[in-house]
C-alpha cells in the first residue's frame, strides 16, 4: 500500500493539515536537472556546480560555466533554482582548483575558501551565474556559498551577490555558523543547512569512514539541536532555512526538521516521493512535538526510534 502510495504522490510537499514545505531536488548538470522536473521536484534545493568540473585541467570561462548553468535554469522555467558556488576540495578535487596537497582536505582549502588561492575564482563564477540567469529570464536567483565559516565571508560573499542581482545565501555546515546563527543570518537572504558536513564536522568524524557511520548520523541530537539554532535564527529573522543534506531524504527525519522550523527540503530527487508521502501522514502539531522529543534525545537511536514511535503510531 505503501508503495502505491509513493508512486500516486504528487507535488507540493505539504502536512496532513495543509502546511507546505518545499521538497527540492539535488542537481548536478542540466541532464538530473531534467531528470528532476519530471519526477515531482518542486525546484533545485542544491545545484552541486563544482561536480561539472571534476575533470576540468583548466578554468572554463565565463561563457562556458554560464552556458552549463543555463541548462539547469532552463529545466525550471519560473521555478526556485539554488546555484551553490564551486565547494571543490575534499571529497570532490577539481584540478584547476585544488592546487594544495594538504594533510586534512575536510579542514583544509575548499568550498569559499578556494578564493583564497585563486583570486577572482568566485567573483567570475557569481558573473557567469547571473549572466546565465540573465538569459533565462530568471528575475532573481539564489546563490549560496559553502563552507562559510566567519561573518565577514558571509558579508563579503552577499555584497559580490547584491551586486550582480543574485540572492545571497550561505550553507550551514560549518559549526560556528550554528552557533552564531543570528548573527550570519542577518547578513544573507537564506540559510541552507548542509547536514553531511555539519555532522562531519560537529561529530569529528569522517563522513566517508565506514567505521564511523554511528557518529555520522544526522541523527545524533547535537546536529539536530545545531539545526534548530539555525531554524530559529531563520524563525526571527522571517528569513527560509532549507535542508540539503542526506538528512532530507530520510522520511521521518523530515517530519522531524519541519518540526524545527525548517522551510524546504533538497534531496536527491527519487527520494521525494517517499518524503512527500510520510510529511502528508502528519499534522505540522505532531512534527513539532516529535521535534521537540527528539531534541531532548541522549543519543541517535534514542532519537530515530521516538520519532518512529511518535510519527506512525496512528492517532
Ligand atoms: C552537505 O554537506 O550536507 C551538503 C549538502 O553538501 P555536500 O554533500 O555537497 O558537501
Ligand atoms: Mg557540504
């Protein structure tokens, strides 16, 4: 029955009482971006830009990058689209950007650190994205930055953003930013938390290691309370604060970050179905509620298993 129901969802994501929250979906070129329109994706939560560059030697240029970008607004005419800047490093070198060799990449130059080493990376990229959203006909589109992990990056990224007409916004991932929430929020427009990384860096735990899959739920109440400062700085700023991490694909968790005041989902866009069919099981009430028991959870499983208990108990 469950199944049936999966495939019968349609969009918009919304509670059993009505209340929308966005399911987006995660993208990475113009081919998932059309892909993700014809599933029921609502728009791009997470334009992942450094993924077209994984084999790029050379910088392309700013014609070449708004012509790529340009595909993925075009998949969503009229639609919210989030280009998030090259978050090249880590897990994900682009050759003509990652020139370090470092000892820890996850704590080393990547994401908007990259304009460090390579000046004018990102200000010709926040060019070739307003120049491809200016063709589309897209008023006015979001931009966010990753890794972000100071306010005067915060500040400097939404003055390079205002002025080209871009929407500034910043991901939460980097711990500081949680616990500075207010004061990173009322620099940008939006906030996107990054929940595999958040949890990578508020657990100290590699996010790729195996071994370590326990610490790198986003399960742990730590994270989840990390989410909640953001949600609520977001909450008193009258400000939208999105999910785009693997957290958002998880049915339940879903219920349980709208509970916390989180206002979109971005997922990989197979998963929305699923999430879109367990938020319209629930009123915006009980999310709350199974919010607010899970934030006062000891650990993970604690954690999954009440909201389990408190999200498909019938009532
Ligand atoms: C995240 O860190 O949760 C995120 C969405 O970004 P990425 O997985 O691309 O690092
Ligand atoms: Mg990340």
């Amino acid at each position: 029955r469950r199944r049936e129901a999966v495939r019968a969802w349609r969009a918009p994501g919304r509670t059993a009482d009505g209340t929308e929250v966005q399911l987006l979906a995660n993208v990475q070129d113009g081919a998932t971006a059309r892909k993700a329109v014809e599933g029921q994706a609502d728009g791009v939560g997470l334009f992942r830009t450094e993924l077209c560059f994984l084999s790029a030697q050379t910088e392309p240029s700013v014609d070449e990058q708004a012509r790529i970008y340009g595909e993925v607004f075009a998949a969503f005419p009229g639609r919210k689209v989030v280009v998030r800047t090259l978050d090249a490093g880590s897990d994900k070198p682009v050759p003509f950007a990652n020139h370090e060799d470092e000892n820890n990449p996850a704590l080393g130059v990547r994401g908007i650190r990259l304009n460090w080493t390579n000046p004018g990376l990102l200000d010709r990229q926040l060019d070739a994205i307003a120049e491809a959203a200016r063709q589309a006909g897209v008023a006015t589109p979001w931009v966010m930055a990753p890794m972000v992990a100071t306010i005067d990056e915060a500040y400097e990224f939404a003055g390079a953003c205002r002025g080209r007409g871009l929407k500034p916004g910043i991901m939460v991932e980097v711990p500081s930013v949680a616990v500075m929430a207010d004061e990173f929020i009322a620099e940008v427009d939006f906030f996107s938390i990054g929940t595999n990384d958040l949890t990578q860096y508020v657990m100290a735990a590699d996010r790729l290691s195996s071994p370590l899959a326990a610490l790198t739920t986003p399960w742990q109440p730590a994270v989840l309370r990390m989410v909640s400062m953001a949600a609520e700085a977001g909450r008193r700023a009258g400000k939208p604060v999105g999910v785009c991490g693997e957290a958002a694909a998880d049915p339940l968790l879903a219920c349980v970050l709208a509970g916390l005041g989180i206002t979109s989902l971005s997922m990989a866009e197979a998963a929305i179905p699923a999430v879109g069919v367990q938020l319209a099981s629930v009123t915006m009430d009980r999310c709350r509620d199974a919010a607010r028991q899970v934030l006062a959870a000891r650990n993970a499983p604690d954690a999954k298993r009440l909201a389990a208990s408190l999200l498909t108990a019938s009532r």
